[in-house]
C-alpha cells in the first residue's frame, strides 16, 4: 500500500524520535492519524535497520482482547528486545481502560519509544494530564488542507478545485472513493453517525441524542456566526425543544472533544482579555458539515470561506481567536510562538463600502504584524491600503504564512 506522505505533520513528529518522551496524535476520527503513524514507522525503518516496531490498532478485531491496562501490559511481556531499539505505536489509545498506566510504566523503564493516537482531547485534559504531566507532546493532526486535497485528488490548483474541496472537504478516503456526485456523502454520513454515536453519545455519555444532533444541525446552519449556548437555547425553545444552556453547553463541549468542531473564542486586540459569552464554532471538516445540511454555494459560501479560512490557520500551528477592537470585529486573530496575523474574509469587495468595512477594521489595528482581506475571486489582487495584502481564497490556501 502506497501511502501519499503528509510532510505538515510528520516532520513536526520526527524530531523527537528516540527522545524519552511520549508521542500523542491526537484529531478527528478519520483525519487521517493513523497514516501519519505508519508513515513515522515507515521512517524509522528507513533509518533504524534495527528496529523493532510494535504496533496495535485499536480498532481491529485482532486486539479486541485488550481492554484494560492489565491485558495492554500483558500483551506487550514479550514484545520487547532487551537492549534493543524497540518502538511502541498504539492507535486510539483510548479505547483501553486506564491506558495511562501502561504507558507510564513503559517510560519510566525506558525500553521503548512511544506513540499513540485519540480521538478525544478528554486524553489530554484527563488520564495524561493526570499520569504523564510534562512527559508527553500532542501533534494535532487535521483534515486534509486544499494543497494536500489537491494532491490526494490529483487536481490543479483552480477555482474548479477550490469549489470542490468547500463542497467536499479534506477526509483523506475520499481519495479512495472520488468526488463524483453523490458519492462522497454517503461515506461523509457514515463517518459523521459514528463519530456521533461512539465518540460523543457513547464516551461522553449522552442521553439526549435527538437534541445532540439537533444542536450540530444548527452549528451548521450557523457556521462562523457569533453566539452563545443561551441564545442556542432560545431558538431550541423556539422550536419546542426545552433545553438550559447548561446543558447546551456540555452537549457543546462533548463536540469539541472529539475535534468535531471548533470552539473559537473573542479576544480583545492589544489586550489580554477572553471574553466568556459569544463565539463561534468551525467544523473540522467541510465534507462533514455539508452531509448534514447540504451544500448551497449561492447561500453558504461565505460560511464555507471562514471555516476553510480557520481549518488553514489552524493547520499551519496558529492559535486562532475571533478578534475584538472596540465595536469592531476581526474574523481571525492567528498567533504562533507570540506573532500574530490578522484575516478578514469577505466574498467580494468589488464596492466601495464593503471594501471601506473590511479593509478599515484592519486599518484600526495598530501595531506591524501582517494583515490580510481574502476574497472568493476578485480580480483586483495585490498589497494595497497602507500594507494591507488582499488575496483571493485560492492563492491564501496555497500560500506559506
């Protein structure tokens, strides 16, 4: 099997290879963390002629045995090269109860390199946290960006691509399938029904499935908009649907932890204040939210901009805010390692008000860090009002920030 290398992750991985240091991938189901893993055994083996690489996938029928810690432990007894170069890969960790144990005790002898995958940031926040605080890196790993959804799909990069990759997103087995009509959401559907039934209703121990799917129904609808759990629970009651804002919240964060969405919170600029109420959500994977309410270029285009916008962002390592400037707002405030950029994205700004808003938003921000508009296609592209850099979707997706 010919696996396409995806480069944005694996040399953020590499370095640390044989470092005594837990390796953790964590994302979305079906992102595409367990190819990134067979890629790094890969390279290992290409480096390492004495390696000795063992490796279990939780989700094959081969290890349903191993459901504890304690079967995990016994499982590995004999695995191991005394004095040898030993490699321990373990996909969706989470699934053995009390998994933490086991690697902890694995690191603390030091007889191997370890590396795991899940699909649940209750990993982190919890049983490693717990158990492994300071002894172990995340790699968050994404769906496909359009310039890897162009060469998974084999596509040039034009405005054709770029519709198909907001119509379709970035799940990396798509590529298998092809992007022919209908096809794609019907795989897009399954993916999404067992994300929400074993990764949220089922860990996260929900009970009110029909409100859960309800609730990502409007995120959907509402992709980039700013809200909060209490106004989400005003148009629910509208609907005859009696829900508190509690409970709206916890159903929210039970999305969050499977990396479905995107919880993205307002920052006022030049300060340091969060604010707690209203913010907005994005959705890991464009195909996804698609399959559960349809693709409308004419009337959602601008939703599937911004989410393509943050997915980009957030793919290249940035911490993404919604931006807050007195009465104004900033689409995307983006920091990485303390520098910033600043996104405004719009559809057009072929008239002189829309171009007056977007570009004077950024106008007001002062400080020198890069600024930029994003359009779907103007032709008017260039660095223009006082170094603000207009570019087209297109191009911004492709670019090297």
């Amino acid at each position: 099997m010919k696996l396409i290398q995806r480069p944005l992750y694996t040399e953020r991985v590499i370095p640390f290879i044989n470092k005594q240091v837990i390796k953790v991938l964590t994302g979305q189901r079906r992102v595409g963390k367990s190819y990134v893993m067979l890629q790094l055994m890969e390279h290992i083996r290409n480096t390492d002629q004495n390696a000795n690489i063992i490796y279990i996938n939780m989700e094959l029928d081969d290890y349903i045995h191993i459901k504890t810690h304690v079967d995990l432990s016994t499982y590995l007894e004999d695995k191991f090269i005394v004095g040898g170069n030993n490699y321990f890969f373990i996909d969706e960790v989470q699934e053995v109860e009390e998994f933490e144990r086991t690697l902890r005790s694995l690191l603390a002898k030091g007889i191997c390199d370890i590396y795991c995958t899940g699909s649940n940031a209750n990993m982190l926040s919890g049983e490693l946290a717990t158990f492994l605080s300071g002894r172990y890196l995340v790699f968050n790993i994404h769906s496909l960006s359009y310039q890897e959804f162009l060469q998974f799909h084999q596509l040039e990069n034009k405005f054709e691509s770029l519709i198909l990759y907001l119509r379709y997103g970035g799940m990396p087995f798509l590529s298998n399938i092809g992007l022919q009509e209908d096809l794609p959401y019907e795989y897009l559907r399954n993916v999404y029904s067992t994300i929400l039934l074993k990764d949220v209703v089922a860990r996260e121990n929900i009970r009110n499935v029909s409100f859960l799917e309800n609730l990502v129904t409007y995120l959907a609808d509402n992709t980039g908009s700013l809200f909060s759990a209490s106004n989400i629970s005003k148009y629910l009651k509208s609907q005859r649907v009696d829900i508190s804002p509690q409970l709206t919240i916890n159903y929210l964060r039970a999305l969050c932890n499977t990396f479905f969405v995107h919880k993205v919170v307002r920052s006022e600029i030049g300060g340091l204040k969060i604010f707690e109420i209203g913010e907005k959500y994005y959705f890991e994977d464009l195909g996804l939210r698609n399959a559960i309410v349809g693709f409308n270029q004419r009337a959602d285009i601008h939703k599937l901009m911004e989410n393509a916008v943050y997915l980009f962002l957030i793919q290249q390592n940035y911490k993404v805010f919604v931006g807050k400037l007195g009465d104004k707002e900033i689409d995307f405030v983006a920091d990485k390692n303390g520098a910033k950029i600043y996104v405004q994205v719009c559809l057009t700004i072929m008239d002189e008000s829309t171009a007056n808003r977007e570009f004077g938003n950024l106008l007001k921000i002062e400080d020198n860090y890069p600024k930029y508009v994003i359009t779907l296609n103007d032709l008017l592209i260039g660095q223009d009002n006082n170094g603000i850099i207009q570019k087209n979707l297109m191009d911004f997706l492709t670019s090297e920030l």
